[in-house]
C-alpha cells in the first residue's frame, strides 16, 4: 500500500469536529493521486458487449433450466403458458425501456434507489435499499447459491443424493469466488460474466435444437387443443405472472452500473433492447422444446426439466446439463453482486448507508466495501398499471405471504428516522461507528472517491 493511499485513510477528523471521516482534504499534501486516470474512482470499463452480458447472465439463472412449471401450473394449459412467457417478455421489454430513458436521463449508478429518491426523496429510497439489504439481496443470493452447488456436485453423485454438507461447502467456496472476483477487478469481473453468458446461451440452445427436431418430425401430440381446459381460474393469472416476471427479473441490472458505462446514451437502451430480444426468443423456444417432447404433466411433475428433458434426448450426454445449470447459477451470483453493490454504494453514498460502503479500493478502483454487502408515455403507464394490478390480485389471492412483504417493507420507515434523519446521536455511538469506519478501510484498504472534473 503507498503512503500517499495510507495518508488519505489515516487523514481526517474525528466525528465530533463535524468534518466527514477520513475524506483528505482538497489541494492538501495527502491526496492520492493527481492525474485524471490514477484518480480513485470507478472507471468506465462496462462496454456494449459487456453490458449485454450483464442483463443476460442475471435474467437467465436456474429457473428455466430447473422448474419453469410455475406458469403452466397456474394457467393450465400448453397455449396459455406459451402466451404467458411473451406476455411477460414483452412486459418486461417495456419495464426495460422505461430503464434505458432513466439511466440516459440520470447518468448516475444505483439503478431503483437513485430513481426513487430523485423523484420522491430520501425516505422511499431508504426503504427501497433497506429492503434490498436486508430481504431481497440475502434471500436471491441464497437461493441462486444453493443451486450452484447442487447442480455442480450432481454429476459426481448421480444417481445417489447429494449430501448437505457437501452442498453447503461448494456453495460457500462459489460464493467466496465471487466476492473475491468483484472485489479484485472489474475488467476481470465483465470478462467473467461474458463468459458465462455465453454458457448460459450454449445451454439453451442445446434444449432448443432438439426440440426442434422433434417438433419438425411431428411430434406435435402435446399442442392438439393447446387451449382447452376443463376450468379456468382467474386467481391463477397473477401468480402466473409472478412465476413469468421473475424469470424475467434483471433487464434493470445495467442502471445499477451506470456510471461505469462507456457512451451510456448509446450502449444502454442498445444492450436493454438487444438482451430482452435474446431472451424473450430464447425462453419461449425452450418452452416449446420442452413440450415437444413432454407432456403437461410430465412437466409439473419433474423435479429438473432440462435433466429430464436431456435423459430422453441425449443418454449419457445428458450429464453435462446440470453443470451448466450450474455455470448459470454462478452467471447470476456475479452479475447480482457486480450490479447491486453498486446500488449500496450510491446509497451510502447519500449518506443512507454507513459511509464505508462509498468508499473505492485505492489500487483496485472497486467498490470493495459495497461488494461485501425516451419511451412513448404509453409504455410507462402500462408496465406501472400491469404491475399495480398484479399486486393488487396477489394481495387479494395470497394476502398472507403479500401482507408480510408489505409489513417487511414498512420496517424501513423507522429504520430511516433512526439512523438517517436523527442526527443527534450520543456521541458514543457516534465515535463507535468513527471507529469501525476507520478500522475498516485501514483492512480493506479503502478511501472515498475523488470527485469527477467534469
């Protein structure tokens, strides 16, 4: 570490004297760096290409390849599922659109939290990023963890199970890989996700020429009467959507690293439009191939489609599906924590979070501390209108399981009073957290970021 860096973390006053920690003062003897490109910030290395990458690798983790059920089991029929993965794309494309005007409107990271709090001020946001911090981010990364390890230990244990521990220890080490990776580089983090983007979509096409094959050769017995259904249950259409959005959840991703984006004007709308197409095209097509060669039910009833789905088409190369079930599932973990550190850094940032999450390795240029934890006006008005109604049904059709998620997100209320908004905290707690501040950029080797020329 150079002592110009240890200068910038060991200067600045105590709390009490009112000056903000550690944050060297402008023109003095400690800063960093002078030259525009040694300046601590975060560089703009998220290209076309990578960006494209970013929004793909997250949107497409393990549910298309595991148990893409959730919407035929809620519409039941062939045709209705069809309809309900485009109508989801095709929503989803319009949420996407509404992001790449707000991220070439507001060329600032951070993604729902800098939106929100720049239409509706501090306490929405606040209770976004609680959210994300303290349910959304832990319950996402857990699940999509979990399911690495599984599907990356199935091979070597078919056909017996997969013992806990084992699947504990592996999900561990990936998610140490990519807490390591995020931190250490953000070119090697981009080069990653392309990389495993490209894992993703070699997966899925393996599911879909197949299929193909077997829908060009006749068998079509599973989309005779695709529409016919013995009852239809209005209830089920929400949850249908539910399963359908989630899918698709992740088209926002590229807003939470806007910043770091070359030529956003272009590159933003361009990578939404593009990664929307793929994988709309790209999730109805594999749907279609499952049903070419499975029935409805053989489909609710399976515990892995696409190892199902590999079993009868592929023998004993129906192996190598679980490993990129699995090398989908690490995709997701990167991107996620590559996009939503970004959001905690904004956050404290404004002073939301702890200001240690704001702060930027000084040889790195990552945001090390966060990483540890023009559109027609028709299409907004829908996509907002679609989503209001969605909940709305839900909270009608599971007022249990909504009612919690409601009680969850007003916690945030309190939480912003208390740590935000009062600022006449005792003074020991205000030099427990000087403390804590300080010992952790000294470990990790942190110091907050220069401000932009421009």
């Amino acid at each position: 570490m150079s002592s110009s860096a240890i200068s910038a973390i060991s200067s600045g006053d105590h709390p009490s004297g009112g000056t903000k920690a550690f944050l060297p003062p402008e023109g003095g003897s400690h800063q960093p760096n002078t030259s525009s490109q040694d300046k601590v910030r975060l560089k703009k290395k998220v290209t076309l290409l990578r960006g494209i990458s970013i929004i793909i690798g997250t949107i497409i983790g393990a549910g298309i390849f595991i148990s893409p059920k959730g919407i035929l089991q809620h519409t039941g029929t062939v045709g209705m599922a069809l309809v309900m993965w485009t109508a989801c794309g095709i929503l989803s494309l319009f949420g996407a659109l509404c992001y790449a005007e707000l991220g070439t409107s507001i060329k600032k990271s951070g993604a729902h939290y800098t939106y929100i709090l720049e239409a509706f001020g501090p306490l929405p946001a606040f209770i976004r990023v609680w959210v994300e911090l303290i349910v959304i981010r832990p319950a996402a990364t857990a699940v999509i963890s979990l399911a690495f390890g599984q599907y990356i230990l199935e091979p070597f244990f078919m056909p017996c199970g997969i013992p806990e521990i084992a699947i504990k220890l592996v999900t561990t080490i990936g998610i140490t890989a990519v807490m390591y990776v995020n931190s250490m580089s953000v070119s090697w983090t981009a080069r990653l996700q392309i990389f495993l983007t490209f894992c993703k979509l070699a997966a899925i096409l393996i599911i879909i020429f197949p299929g193909m094959v077997c829908l060009f050769k006749g068998e079509t017995q599973h989309f005779n009467l695709p529409f016919q259904t013995k009852e239809f249950n209005l209830m089920g259409v929400p949850l249908a959507f539910y399963s359908g959005m989630y899918a698709y959840s992740g088209w926002f991703y590229m807003n939470f690293v806007t910043e770091e984006v070359e030529n956003p004007d272009k590159n933003i709308p361009l990578a939404i439009c593009i990664s929307m197409a793929v994988v709309t095209v790209g999730y109805v097509l594999t749907n279609v191939a499952y049903f070419a060669v499975m029935s409805p039910e053989e489909l609710l009833a399976s515990e892995a489609v696409a190892v199902t789905f590999a079993e009868r088409l592929m023998g004993k190369f129906s192996i190598t599906v679980p490993i990129f079930v699995a090398l989908s599932c690490f995709g997701s973990m990167n991107g996620g924590v590559f996009a939503v550190a970004r959001m905690f850094y904004v956050a404290s940032r404004e002073g939301h979070l702890p200001e240690i999450l704001s702060m930027i390795h000084v040889r790195k240029h990552t945001p090390l501390p966060a990483v540890i934890v023009l559109v027609p006006l028709f299409i907004p008005a829908f996509f907002a209108f679609t989503c209001l109604f969605i909940v709305a049904l839900s909270l009608y059709s599971d007022p249990i399981n909504t009612g919690i998620g409601f009680i969850i997100t007003l916690t945030g209320i309190p939480a912003y009073y208390l740590f935000v908004v009062w600022d006449k905290k005792p003074k020991c707690f205000k030099k427990l957290m000087y403390l804590m501040t300080r010992t952790a950029q000294i470990i990790l080797q942190v110091v907050p970021p220069e401000k932009h020329d421009d």
